[in-house]
C-alpha cells in the first residue's frame, strides 16, 4: 500500500514506470521519466477501459487521489 513517505522516495528511472496503490483498485502514480509524478486511474465504462489524470504529487495528495477515485468508480460518467 502506498504512503506518502513511499511517494515521497520514488525516484525518476530512464523509463515511466507505475505504483499501484494498493487500497483503491486500478488506483496507481506514474513516475515518469521528466517531470512531475502524477495519478492516475484505470476504470471501465461499457466494457471499455479509460485512464484518467487524477493530478500531479504534491498538489493532489494520496488522501485526495483515492478520494477522486473512488468517486470516479461510483459514478464514471463524472
């Protein structure tokens, strides 16, 4: 499960790479290469998969990215 102590350690490697969160499903940050770490968020609508921007650490917290999650996945048409 991911902290903020966690998020706070994740350095950049020479390619993108995702930490799951581990309490909110499809719930992940994205440590890309340059740049700011972002949220993201994997769901479906009909049988389709989508990801979404949730924001980028530190502006969104973790508290509010699992928040903005699951409230994305009780009503994905937000």
């Amino acid at each position: 499960m991911l902290t903020d102590k966690a998020i706070h350690a994740a350095k950049t490697k020479e390619k993108l790479y995702r930490i799951i969160d581990g309490r909110v499903p499809n719930l992940c940050l994205e440590v890309p290469p340059i740049g700011a770490k972002r949220w993201r968020l994997r769901y479906a609508i009909d049988g389709k998969w989508k990801m979404v921007i949730l924001g980028v650490y530190p502006a969104v917290s973790l508290d509010e990215a699992r928040k903005k999650a699951n409230d994305i996945q009780k009503n994905p048409c937000l």
